[in-house]
C-alpha cells in the first residue's frame, strides 16, 4: 500500500469511526453514494473505490449487487486471511495457532458457564459423544464444539478470533 493510497484508506477508516460512535452508521448500515462520500472526503472517486475495496478484503464492508457498500461486522474473514498468510510465509505455527485458541476457550470457560442455555448445553453434549464415537475423531464435530462454546460465552471478539 503506497501512502496515497494509505491515506485514503485512513481517512475512510475516521470517517466510519467517527459516524459509528455518532450513531449515524450501524453494522450493515449502507454507505452514501460515492460522489458524496468522495466529495465528504476530499477526494476523488476512483481513490475511494480503492480505499473501500481495503476495507472490504478486511470485512469491514461489503458490496451490494449494486455495487454500493455496507458497513460489516465480518472481521474474522480479515482474521483468516492474515493468520493463512502468516502461515504461509511460516511467521506463525499451526501449534501456536492452536495454543492461542486452547487459551482463549479457558479464558472463555467462565463467561461460558454463565451464560449457557439448555439447548446450548444439550448441543455441546451431542458434539462431544460424536467426537468420542468416532476412532479417529470428528473434526466437524470438534470445530462445532468449539464454535458452540465461544457462541456460548457471547464475547463478540472471542467468537471472531475463534472462527478465524
């Protein structure tokens, strides 16, 4: 990212901060028109295009149909993204990936033994008697078991890292 081009998506990035806390922009909240908000701005259409299609591939926006954009709260997309790509570029183990996400369910545990429903509770335990049924185990039911559990606890950011 150049530093035009890091401007702009800096100053795209103020503009939602500064309507969210406001209240004039909420999650899935479309955004005005691109000549108003190029204008709103202080710059030009094309550079704005390119602002909200970085903050799109960060899932803080998507593109409707008609090409208009929405505010997003799909983070854990950006999450994935660079956790695949440090991956790749080896700066990050699949061991650390999985340490990090074995302390953020026992971090969780409280949060989740509060807040847990029956049916929560009855999902869980269905999850866990596939995975012991299985030789070999049952990934789908062991990444739906996990996903459950951080569901349970609520913490919005816990359930994002989780999912990426």
């Amino acid at each position: 990212m150049n530093q035009f081009t890091q401007r702009h998506y800096q100053a795209l990035l103020g503009y939602l901060k500064t309507n969210l806390r406001s209240g004039a922009l909420h999650d899935g909240s479309r955004l005005p028109p691109e000549e108003a908000l190029a204008a709103e701005l202080n710059f030009s259409v094309p550079s704005l295009r390119e602002a909200q299609h970085l903050l799109e591939i960060f899932g803080l926006l998507t593109q409707d149909a008609d090409g208009g954009y929405r505010l997003s709260h799909d983070v854990s997309r950006g999450f994935t993204d660079i956790f695949s790509l440090m991956l790749l570029l080896n700066q990050l183990k699949y061991s650390d990936v999985h340490r990090l996400r074995r302390s953020i369910e026992l971090q969780s545990i409280p949060a989740i033994i509060e807040n847990i429903t029956e049916r929560e509770r009855q999902m869980i335990y269905l999850c866990l008697a596939r995975m012991m049924a299985s030789e070999h185990g049952d990934r789908r039911a062991d990444a739906e078991f996990h996903d459950l559990l951080l569901t349970a606890s609520g913490d919005q950011l816990v359930i994002s890292l989780n999912r990426a």
